[in-house]
C-alpha cells in the first residue's frame, strides 16, 4: 500500500452530499466486496445492513474524503464517521436503531460505515479515513472503538489494531444472511 495522496481532504459531510454518498457506498460494495460477498448478498445488503446511516450527518460525524481530478472537478473518493451512538452497522433502512447516547467514559465509540470508491481503492485512503474518526472520536472523550466490519475490511482493521470479537449472521430481506465482524480497539 502506498501513502495517501496529500491532495485528498477530508471534510463534514453534509445533507446535500446524501445523494452522492449513496452512489460513493454503492460503488464501493459492488467494486470492492465481491471476493467476500455474492451479487444476491451486496444487493440484499445495500440501503438496510450496508449503507449510510443520515443520522452520523445530523450528528456531524460522518466525513468525505475528496480529490480534485484532471478535469478540475471534486470528486467523492471515500467516507467514513464515528458514532456516540449505540447503533454498531447499518444505514437508515436497518431494523436494528439504538439512538441511546454513549458514555465516552466507560462505552466505546463506534466506527461506522467506512467505504472508498473502488477508482482509490488500495492508496492508503480508507487508512486516512480511519485515522481520521479515530482522532475526532478521541477528541470528542472516547478512548475505545468498536465496529461492525465488512469480511472485505477485517485486513485493513487488524492491521491498525482493532481485534474481533465475534461473527454475527445479519439477516438479508432475501432469506439470506451478511457475514459481519464486530470489532474493538482501546487507544493507546
């Protein structure tokens, strides 16, 4: 893997980027999980289990990570945020809601929903991202992080120290399920 390129800035996202972010997710699951995940998986999985989740907006806790292209333009390149809330995985079509605030005292911050369009895929950037709402979470008091990973991000997660916990079978609206990984890290 090669170091990010500095051209790329990472931002608050905001309500009006909702549209792009959808496209962003969505290119990413189907560019990027397919070695993990079957076609009828990633389908069944987009808006409910994978996806995003417009509360982290609100909250101003979800980020962009953009690039100017050739052609001048800004470019959506990655996202990613981090939660005091107790919703581990999920866009706002999931079932599963738990809007309790977290005690950054004693509960762990959730790392959420962390995706990078497959044209940047493999340049450091979803590294970049995670550094980025690891750091914001610590500022806001938290000193643990938790995550619902993807079968695609378990490497890039080890590999920055989150451990996993345990294998959860989400169910699929199609009769089938998504392997997911919860994870933890303390800080150090």
């Amino acid at each position: 893997m090669t170091n990010p390129s500095p051209d790329f800035r990472i931002r608050t996202a905001l309500p009006e980027d909702i549209p792009a972010l959808h496209a962003l997710i969505e290119a990413s699951i189907r560019g990027l999980q397919s070695n993990d995940y079957s076609q009828t998986q990633m389908e069944a999985a987009i808006g409910t289990v994978l996806g995003l989740d417009t509360q982290l907006i609100r909250d101003e806790t979800y980020f962009i990570a953009e690039i100017q292209n050739s052609q001048g333009e800004i470019v959506k390149a990655g996202c990613g945020g981090w939660s005091y809330r107790k919703t581990l995985f999920g866009s706002d079509g999931a079932k599963v809601r738990e809007p309790e605030r977290l005690n950054p005292a004693t509960d762990a911050a959730k790392i959420r929903a962390i995706f990078v369009h497959p044209d940047f895929a493999r340049r450091g950037l979803g590294s970049l991202i995670l550094a980025h709402v690891e750091h914001a979470a610590y500022a806001a008091g938290f000193r643990s992080y938790e995550m619902g990973s993807t079968l695609t991000g378990i490497p890039l997660y080890t590999l920055k120290g989150y451990t996993p916990i345990e294998r959860v079978e989400v169910p699929l609206k199609n009769g089938e399920t998504l392997p997911i990984v919860k994870m933890s890290k303390v800080s150090r």
